[in-house]
C-alpha cells in the first residue's frame, strides 16, 4: 500500500461517528455599520475608485469628462448607447483587444470585501471586464450587501454558466513586493453607485 493510499485509509476509519450541525452563520453582517461607507473604504483600500450617482445621466458625464471618447468605450448597457458601442458581442475574444472601457453593471455588490458579483448573461462576453484597459461597473446602493455569507445566500441555486466576483482593479505583487496594478487585467475599476 502506497504511503497516500495508507494516509487516506487512516482518515477514513478517523472519522467522527455523529456528524456535527453546521454554526449558525446569520449572526454574519447583523452589526450595525453604514453598508454604502463600508464599500467604499474597502474599495478604495484595493486601488478602485467608487463614484456616488444619481442615475445615468450622471454616468455619461463623468465618463465624457474623464475618458477619452475617441477611444473604443464598450458597454452591455442601452442607456450608454450614447457614449460606448453595444455592437461589440461575437465569439472573438481578440475582436476585444483595443478595449479602453468597458462599462458593465453588477447583480450585487459586497460591503466586506467590495466584491461584485457577475454572470455571463449580464457581461456581453466572458473576457469583456478583464480585457479593457478600465473596467466600470454599475451596481443599485441598494443591492450592496455586508457580508460574503449574505452573497452566497443571495446566489443561492441560480442558474448560471459562468460567475464571479470582481473587486478593484488587476494587481500583483512580485518577489520584492512591488504593487503593480493592471498587470493581468484592468488597470483601474471605478464602481457607479447608482441610487
């Protein structure tokens, strides 16, 4: 018997003989704290920027005022349809290469960990929100939760092909740790939140 076979023999015959109750995890977020200025500080502590609006109009002009329009600004979002292309989605991941923004929204977001939470029939194309130079993303103050208990409650059993949560911009750290941002991904996020 292989010392691995023998390991995971040894594990199987030690294991408890009445299996115990999961915690109760609802006590989770019952804290009382502010949910929009918790996002905000967790977000701005990982290098994302958050942007408080009142609703799209808002959001197009801070997009004119800050980014180049003469660049390719994508979006999966009609009320953009202004100032980004819709007419971006096909299989090509490459076609998506020359991306300056993309501006996507969110199901939800996370107060603890700034984390938002997207799926593939919101996203155009899976590689959309990691390929673009900077990424914005749209999520309702309203939609924001405390907790990544609460968010996996809120996933539940939905359907989905693909999901994920993305929280500030790409970054690494080399050896010398050395914080370089948008090494692998967008090289900044700015986060609507929109009333």
């Amino acid at each position: 018997m292989s010392s691995k076979a023998e390991i995971l023999k040894r594990i199987k015959l030690n294991q408890p003989d009445v299996a115990a109750d999961l915690p109760d995890l609802t006590v989770l977020g019952s804290e009382q704290f502010d949910t929009i200025e918790s996002y905000k500080t967790v977000l701005k502590g990982i290098g994302g920027d958050p942007v408080e609006v009142a609703d799209y109009t808002e959001i197009i002009k801070y997009i004119k005022s800050n980014y180049n329009l003469e660049k390719r600004l994508i979006t999966t979002l009609p009320e953009l349809s202004e100032i980004a292309s819709l007419d971006w989605k096909n299989t090509d991941p490459h076609s998506l290469e020359n991306v300056e923004l993309t501006v996507i929204k969110a199901h939800f977001g996370v107060a603890e960990n700034s984390g938002l939470w997207v799926t593939d029939d919101i996203l155009g194309q899976r590689v959309a929100p990691f390929i673009a130079q900077y990424l914005a993303i749209i999520v309702h103050k309203s939609d924001i939760v405390r907790t990544m208990q609460q968010a996996y409650d809120r996933i539940g059993n939905q359907e989905y092909g693909f999901g994920t949560f993305i929280a500030g911009p790409s970054k690494t750290a080399d050896i010398e740790q050395s914080l370089v941002l948008g090494a692998h991904g967008a090289r900044g996020l700015i986060v609507f939140l929109l009333d």
